[in-house]
C-alpha cells in the first residue's frame, strides 16, 4: 500500500509479467489453458471481432466499466477464455493471488432471426469463405449488427457471473472476457456461430449445395457424382 490509502502503482509491463507467470502457474495444472494474448493496440482487426466489440461498446449499461475492462484484456489478464455453445467461461486475474472466474451465458440467437438473414443473403453472398472474412456488401454489414434483428446478442441476451466481490453487474472482469471474446473471434468466426447456437456445418453444406447446383445448371449437364457429409466438410477445411 502506498502513501495516502492509494494501491501501488503497477507499470503495464509488471502487469504484463504478472499475468504471464500466473499463465504459467495455471498451465502446470491444466495444460489445455487458452489466455488471451493482445498484439499490438487494436484488440480486434478483422470483421467478426471489431463488429462484436461494436456491439458491446452499443451497450449503455456498460459504458462506466468498459474502458477497464479494455486495460485488462490488453495486459493478459484474461489468462483462460472457453468458448462453448451459449456460454464462455475464464479466468482473470485480478488484484487478488488468485484469479476470478467468469461465466458468460448468452441466449441462442431466435431462429426466426437467423432465417430471415439466411433468406436475404441466398445467392447474395459468393461463398462461405466471404461470410467467415466479413468480406460483404455494406447492406449486410448493417443486417447483421442491427440491434433488433441481427445476429448480435443484445444486453438483455447476455447474463454475467463473476466470483469478484464487486457489486456491479457488469465488473471490469466480465468487461475484459467480452473483449477477449472479441479477440477470439478475430482468430475463429466460426466460435460466433458456436456461442450463438448456430448450426454452421449444415448452413455450410446448404450453401455448398446451392453453389453446385447452380454450377451444374449452368454446365447444362447432371452429374452423379454425390459428395458425402464428410467429404463435404473435409474439403473445406471443416
């Protein structure tokens, strides 16, 4: 404790070593730890990440706690973040020894929602690769982040624990898990469909299939050559 009643002042890279050596601690135990690791000052870059980051920072609520939430995801204080169907959990460190653990639950996205978009995306969007890029027409960039019927959950979506002391519904830990989330998806799109309950490999084989159906319409022939499941998936990398 300093002068004053203040806490001691910690520089970034002290935070940074910190954060490594409980990184390290917590992999002698489980050696399948995912921390998230920020390089360079943009947390997200590509389209799946920064639109999701946009979506958090649209959240008032939020507003007074996500600027340390951003501090802490950048300093690696998110030394584990799972992303599983509906739900992430992590562990952060925080100004206890021990890190805190969050559990973020999120709603599956309403079908009603996911069909409409699938509706007016058919045949608009050239392959799966440009969904997963973020590489689309601006009309659907502003489809998918609207705040009513997008595909981005919206705060009442969202529910939050985290084993801190602190009172707020939404601690500078949850904040930097849903940053780290972003960061996450910058590296993985497919973990969006994942955490919204979205089946992504049918939605892939239904655009495989309209793509070589019109490719067969368009060589004015029928083939009876039929791709398997599997082969399907494993042709893309899936």
């Amino acid at each position: 404790m300093s002068f004053y009643g203040f806490g001691e002042y910690i520089t970034v890279a002290k935070k940074k070593e910190n954060a490594q050596k409980s990184i390290e601690k917590l992999r002698k135990k489980n050696p399948n730890i995912s921390p998230v690791i920020i390089n360079g000052n943009a947390i997200a870059k590509k389209w799946w990440g920064k639109a999701w980051n946009t979506n958090l920072e649209s959240y008032a609520d939020l507003k007074n706690r996500i600027g340390r939430g951003r501090s802490y995801v950048r300093h690696g204080a998110v030394l584990d973040l799972q992303i599983k169907t509906g739900q992430v959990e992590a562990l952060v460190q925080g100004s206890s020894s021990k890190p805190y653990s969050v559990l973020i639950q999120i709603d599956e996205l309403d079908q009603g929602k996911w069909t409409r978009v699938i509706e007016i995306c058919n045949h608009r969007i050239d392959t799966m690769e440009t969904l997963i890029a973020g590489e689309f027409p601006k009309e659907f960039d502003e489809l998918f982040k609207e705040s009513k019927n997008g595909l981005f959950p919206s705060l009442k979506e969202i529910h939050f624990q985290c084993s801190c002391p602190d009172s707020a519904v939404v601690c500078k830990h949850i904040a930097a898990v849903l940053y780290g989330i972003g960061a996450r998806l910058d590296n993985d799109p497919i973990l969006f469909f994942k955490l919204r309950n979205i089946d992504f490999e049918s939605l892939l084989k239904k655009s495989i299939e309209e793509k070589m159906k019109s490719m067969l319409q368009n060589a004015d022939k029928n083939s009876k050559r039929v791709i398997d499941e599997d082969e399907v998936f494993d042709l893309f990398g899936i």
